[in-house]
C-alpha cells in the first residue's frame, strides 16, 4: 500500500479473535464478563461495518476512563422514574455501551405492554454507534429512535467557540428479508471521530469538514480537533444538534452543552444522557403488512433511474451490511496507530497472548 497512509503492512485479523482480545481487555479493568464482551462487540462491530472512528481505536480511550475511575467498570444504574410506558434510570458513570443495551430492552419491553417505550438515561457515558442499540430494538418487531449528546465539537452557527456536541442519533426499522433500514448519523459534516482516525493515519481531511483555531478552514486534521468541526447542512445540522441535546440532555436531568465531556478524556466525568423511543410496530399494524410495505419502498428507492458516475442505490444501513458480510469474510484491516495502541494494551494488560496479530 501507498506510504504516508498510515497502514504499516496488510494484515486481516479475524474479528471473532479481535472480539475476544478487547473482551479480554475489559475484563481486565474490571467489567463484568457478559458487560466486557458486550462493550467489546460495539467497537467491533463498528468496526465490521465500516466505522473506523467508533471501532478498536477507542479501546484504550475507554481503559483510560475506567483507570481514572470517572467511568464505573461494574454498572450500577438505578431507575428514577417508572410510569408505565416510560422510565428514567441514572446511570451513576455506568459503561455507556451497557447503559443504552439496557435502555434498548426496557424500551422493547414498554412497548410490547403499551405500543411505547421510552427510556430516558442520565449521568451515562459515550456508547458507541448508535445503531448498534436501534437495530437491537429492530430485530425484536420495534421501530426505534436513539439519541444522545456529547462533548462539545461545534460552534452555535455564527459563533466560534465551542458550545454544542455533534449529538448523533440513530433511527432503525425492520424490513423484512432485507436487512434492517438504519440511519445513524452525527450533526456535524463528519463525527469527530473520523478527524481522529485521519490524524491516526497521517492523512489530511476534506475542506469543509472544520476550522481551525483561528477560523480559518483547515485541512489538518490536528488543527481541525484544536479548532472546530462544522455542522452538517450549516445553520440546520446546528439546529438539529441543539434539540438533540434537548432531548438527551436537558429532558433527561443529565449535563448538557458545555457540562459533556467525551471518551477521550480522562479526568472528568461525562455526564452524557441518552433518550431511547421503541414503537411496537404491532400496534399500528399486523408486522407482516409493515415488512411488505418497507420492501415495497426499498424496491421504490432501488429503481429510481441513476444519477452519471452512480452504479447503485442504497437504501439507509445496506452499505453496512455488506461490509459486514465481506469483513467477516476477509478479515479487519486496522491502521498502524491502532495495532501499535492494541499491542500496548496487551502489554500492559499482560495479555500478549491474546492479541489477534
């Protein structure tokens, strides 16, 4: 491969492996068994479909927290609020991953009683992809919504001093014999996360993606991360952004704006908050009509006459699927920094027989 990529050689390593090392590492630190090796499937998984910047690379960001204690290893959330078809439940500083895994059952659970679930989390901590938990709602005959905030990466549109997360959220629903119909996208033009794995790589980002310091566009990635990443669609990813935290911020009781702080920082406690929605889809219609009808859209999608330079359409969550089938075939390919962060780990953790590669 080309030099400067910030690939040292071509290695595939098998996820089944790269799965059980993370677990491993976890474990380590002190998370329970089922929770290390649920906390490890997100960052795989991530990595299957195709999500660089939520995958392994933030294995150690995750270690860091648990060693400085701002993160609880062994969860211990208490739920606040019970009314029916709705909780709220603290987090206390619990594992991200497990707080939204729990928030996706309790959700489902709601909504097979009521037609509604919806499960509001406070005092968490990042956790991920989000549509790691909508699509675990999905496959159990939900339509879900997940959102949550995060550490401030933008300005409020006209402004240039950090204020406001790239508070992603995520929206899944089943369709059928297709595989499940998933968005899941930041407010930003990009999640901060793909500044870091450029900067891991030694590659520089598009124009359009931040600002530096100064205001000026930049295609440094360490200047993008001193500086600011912009919204998505200008004045409307800020807006949407700003309700994002709304909902997964101030409506939960969890910290907001400038009171978020993200996995890559070790001495302060997140405070991120999360609103899971599941729809029972039984209780608007028979499943079976749903899923006809959804492949009847995605048929709709599909044959709509190509744009020049386009060979297919995809319809929302379709890319990551088959890069997951042809992942697990072929194997995980990992950028230099990563591997070099992993082989560090298992160091420490004296775990260098359980490392993939």
């Amino acid at each position: 491969m080309p030099a400067g990529n910030g690939w040292r050689r071509i290695l595939r390593i098998k996820p089944e492996k790269l799965l059980d090392f993370a677990a491993q590492v976890f474990a380590a630190h002190g998370v329970p068994t089922e929770e290390a090796m649920l906390v490890a499937d997100t960052l795989v998984q991530a990595d299957l479909w195709g999500h660089q910047s939520h995958g392994v690379m933030r294995l150690s960001w995750y270690v860091g927290r648990l060693r400085s204690g701002v993160m609880r290893a062994v969860a211990g959330p208490r739920v606040v609020t019970d009314v029916g078809a709705l909780a709220v439940i603290d987090g206390c500083d619990s594992m991200g991953q497990v707080l939204a895994s729990r928030a996706a059952e309790e959700a489902v659970r709601r909504a097979k009683t009521h037609g509604v679930g919806v499960v509001a989390v406070r005092n968490s901590n990042h956790f991920g992809t989000a549509m790691y938990f909508t699509l675990q709602a999905a496959r159990k005959g939900c339509v879900a919504l997940l959102s949550t905030n995060a550490s401030p990466a933008m300005a409020p549109w006209g402004g240039r001093e950090k204020r406001v997360g790239n508070n992603p959220w995520s929206i899944a629903a089943p369709a059928g014999e297709h595989v499940p119909m998933v968005l899941d996208i930041a407010n930003t033009v990009v999640a901060r996360g793909k500044v870091y794995l450029a900067r891991q790589k030694g590659q520089k980002i598009p124009l359009g993606w931040a600002i530096d310091s100064e205001g000026e566009p930049t295609t440094d990635p360490i200047a993008a991360l001193r500086g600011i990443i912009l919204p998505m669609a200008e004045h409307k990813g800020y807006g949407l952004a700003v309700m994002m935290d709304v909902l997964s911020g101030v409506l939960t009781g969890s910290g907001f704006g400038t009171g978020v702080h993200g996995p890559y920082q070790t001495a302060q406690r997140s405070g991120a908050g999360h609103l899971m929605i599941a729809l029972d889809i039984a209780a608007f219609q028979p499943l079976a009509e749903f899923e006809a009808r959804m492949a009847r859209l995605i048929a709709e999608l599909k044959s709509t006459p190509l744009a020049k330079g386009t060979t297919e359409i995809f319809y929302p969550g379709e890319l990551e699927a088959r890069n997951e089938v042809e992942t697990r075939a072929r194997g995980l390919m990992l950028p230099s920094e990563t591997l070099a962060s992993l082989r560090h780990l298992a160091k420490e953790t004296k775990l260098e027989a359980g490392l993939p590669f």
